[in-house]
C-alpha cells in the first residue's frame, strides 16, 4: 500500500468533496430544468392531468391527438 503525504491527501479530499459539489449543483440544474419543462407542457392541462389514476381508456380525435380517460 503507498503511502501518501498529508498533503497529498488533503488535496485527493479537496478534489472530492469538489467533484461531489460539482455533482450535486448539475443535479439540482437537471431537477430545476425538468420542473420547469414539466410547468410548460402542463400550462392550460391541469384540469385533464391526474396523477396516480390509471387510465381506462384513450382516444383519438380528428386532428390526431390523443385522449385518455
């Protein structure tokens, strides 16, 4: 096993908690980004969306798009 000078592991800590910190802000953009994605393609359907139902039925309409019940 090597050995390693406190310096040499005070920074590998440093560069972890770095990339840990790294991480953790890219989840948080992703998190925010797919929130917001979620708030626009729901604008004007919030009367039609239910979470946690499921569906019994689908349909289509004449111009093409779908409808579930």
């Amino acid at each position: 096993m090597p050995h390693y000078s406190i310096s040499i592991i005070r920074a590998k800590i440093i560069d972890e908690n770095a990339l840990a910190y790294i991480i953790d802000q890219e989840q948080m953009i992703n998190l925010r980004f797919r929130q917001a994605l979620r708030a626009i393609m729901l604008e004007g359907l919030q009367d039609r969306v239910h979470y946690g139902k499921e569906a019994l039925r689908a349909e289509t309409t004449s111009d093409g798009s779908s409808t579930r019940a």
